[in-house]
C-alpha cells in the first residue's frame, strides 16, 4: 500500500459564489475581534531553511497553532467569531459593536439573556466552542464521536460544557447535535461543516479561521509558491484556500488539500471528477481524529472545485513521520510541536519529495528548489499520551 493517493483537480469549475466569504474584508472583521480577545497573540511562523533544503525546496515555513489562546489548537478562532456573529446578528448590532469586553458585559447578558450551543467534535472544535461559551456565560452541549479520547472529553468537560463520547461516527453526532438542539429552547447548533439550509453559522467560522491564514501571510511577508492545509469536513482547507486566492488573485499559491485515507471524502470526488460530493461511511478509525469526517461543508466544497491544485489521500504513516519530523527538526531549524492531524499536511509534502513514487506529482505540483512552501500545524499535542505513543515509542495508534 502506499503512502498516499493523489488527484489533480480537473473538476468543472462553478460561478464561484462562496469565493467573497473569504474576502481581504470578512477576514479582517474576525481579525479585529479576536484581537480584542486578552489571550489574544499571534501564533508563530516556524522556518525550516535546513529541513527544505533537505527535501529538496526552497524554503518551507510552517503556521504553529498549537499556541492558539492557550487550547492547543487552531479551532477556537472559528468557534468563538461563530458565536459572536450569532449574537451580534440577535440584538442587531454589528460585530465591530462586540469586542471581548462587550461580549463579556453584564449588560449585553442581560440583553441577549442564556442560550445553548450544541456542537459536535472529536476534540478540538468542541474545545473551542465550549470555551467560547464559558467565557460567554452560556451554555453548551457537545457530542464526541466513537473512538474519541477521555483526555479530549475531560479538556471540553473542564469549560462547563455538558459533554459525552458516543457510539456513532461524527456525521452522525452532527445530526444528534441538531436534532438536540432543535427541541431546545434557544438552541444554537454551532457547527463547522455546511449542509443545505444550514450554512450561515459554518461561513462565519470559515470566517474565523481567516485569521490564522491572515497572519501567516502578514508573516511571511510574500507570496507563498504553494499551500499545504489539511481537511476533515473542508470548512479549515476552504478558509485557506478561498483566502489565499482572494489575496493573490492574479497569481494564487498551488494548492493542495490531505485528508486522511478512512475519510477521504474530498479525495473521492476528486476523482469521481464531476463536481458532486461523495460521503465516506464507517468508523473512520484513524490517528488523525481532527480529519476523520466523511461528509463534506458544501461551501467549503465549492471553494475547493475552483482553486484546489489537488487533493491527497493519506495513511495513519503519514501523519505520524510528519509529526517526528516536526518535532524533532534538523539543527537550526525552528521546532514545531505537533499532534496528530496538525502533521498531516508537512507529512504529506514530506512524502511526496523524499519518495521515488510521488515524482510524477512533484512535476505536477512544480514541486522544486525554489519553492516556497506554507504547511498549517493545526494542533499540538491535544491528546498528550497518544503523542508520547508516536513520538517517543512510535506506535501510530
């Protein structure tokens, strides 16, 4: 079996409708509120000169988010800008009108009053949603697919949030948190992937995930040649790709999306090759927790037809070699503390330059020594045992 699967894009290209979401605009409307977030820092943008050259690139930076707001994890950016919209929207003001210390008001909880959010994670989004809550002073509800951590669970219990791992895969604790939150009394289903009559709340959190994509190219301070971002429902890998093609529009960055191979829905309707989703079933067992979603975000979806260069199916391998790599990086070169699904996008690059199989994809992606390559650690160590598990005893379970 090898390493990875790969696709060119060569999918019909739509109107492009969902493209403005990510605009220069949107994005920074969720930039300036979270700055006004005290726990608020940039995240760093890791140089690995000495790990390029040795792949034989031009230079390869890394976006290192598992310094994001103390949780380990870029999810919170779209969880919390998610939940400030909504609020926003309900007493009909504009976001600009609600920085932190608004939202955080006696006076704007006396207004807005006590709402449930419902959401279901396998960690990281329910993290975010849970803490954005708590420090709301509202209420939340997440649901965790089967094979989900007790470590992740207890990081979501920890934020007053009522939470429970379930006996179902994650599409189907999406359809739970729904139907729960439909019985509730202002019950809000904060979501991060899209379907047909739900699709406002999912566009804000792409939204918020533009902030970390905005800082990473203020950091690099030039275009990037190519970018790498990993995708479970789509929502982080359509954020990064709509944003950077709206930023450079003229002349966009080849972009690659990696999923990981037990849930690769993305993958397969690349290759299916007329434009439509496709759905993956099943446990979806596998390392990556963060990617292990089977059913696309229809918006994200769209983006992905129109300005993703390719689209990579991954094994558990992959992800695994990716995070040694990052954690234990060559002298001089920035090390970068990677969990699971945070590697899988520099594991994915890394295996297409080192390995003999992938030369023909390496010429299709124009893959070289002057490329510059921008990879997005999405987490860090979110689960602490199963990345000791990796890392120090290389087990990949």
């Amino acid at each position: 079996m090898q390493d990875l699967k790969w696709k060119i894009n060569e999918m019909p290209k739509t109107e492009d409708k969902n493209l403005p979401l990510m605009s220069m605009e949107e994005v920074k409307k969720a930039r300036t509120f979270h700055e006004s977030f005290p726990q608020y820092s940039e995240t760093p943008l890791c140089k690995l000169p000495n790990m390029a050259k040795y792949l034989g690139l031009g230079n390869v930076y890394v976006k290192d988010e598992s310094y994001r707001f103390g949780l380990n994890a870029f999810k919170v950016l779209g969880g919390s800008y998610a939940i400030a919209r909504y609020i926003a929207e309900e007493t009909g003001k504009d976001i600009s009108e609600l920085p932190y210390n608004v939202l955080t008001s006696e006076k704007l909880k006396e207004e807005f009053g006590t709402a449930t959010f419902f959401s279901a994670t396998d960690g990281n989004h329910g993290r975010g949603v849970a803490w954005a809550a708590n420090k709301l002073r509202q209420n939340c509800v997440i649901i965790m697919p089967k094979g989900s951590t007790e470590t992740r669970l207890n990081h979501i219990k920890a934020e007053n949030a009522k939470a429970w791992i379930s006996d179902v895969n994650y599409d189907e604790c999406v359809r739970q948190a729904a139907a729960l939150a439909e019985k509730e009394e202002h019950g809000i289903v904060v979501q991060d992937t899209a379907w047909e009559g739900y699709e406002k709340i999912p566009a804000w959190i792409m939204e918020g995930y533009g902030t970390m994509a905005d800082e990473a190219a203020d950091q690099l301070g030039e275009r990037p040649t190519h970018v790498f971002v990993q995708a479970g429902v789509g929502s982080l890998a359509g954020a990064v790709v709509g944003y950077f093609a709206n930023r450079y529009k003229e002349n966009p960055p080849i972009m690659v999306v990696v999923e990981a191979s037990v849930a690769d829905c993305l993958y397969k309707g690349a290759v299916a090759n007329d434009g439509n989703i496709r759905i993956v079933d099943g446990d979806m067992i596998t390392i990556m927790a963060g990617l292990a979603c089977g059913e696309p975000n229809i918006t994200s979806w769209d983006i992905l037809k129109n300005h993703a260069k390719a689209f990579i199916s991954a094994e558990d391998i992959v992800a695994a070699r990716g995070m040694r790599m990052l954690n234990a990086p060559l002298k001089g070169d920035d090390q970068v503390f990677s969990g699971e699904s945070g590697a899988a996008g520099f594991g994915a690059l890394a295996a297409i330059m080192l390995q003999d199989d992938f030369k023909d994809l390496r010429e299709k992606l124009q893959l070289n020594e002057n490329s510059k390559v921008l990879c997005f650690n999405t987490e860090g160590d979110t689960d602490p045992e199963r990345w000791k598990n990796i890392i120090w005893e290389a087990k990949e379970k």
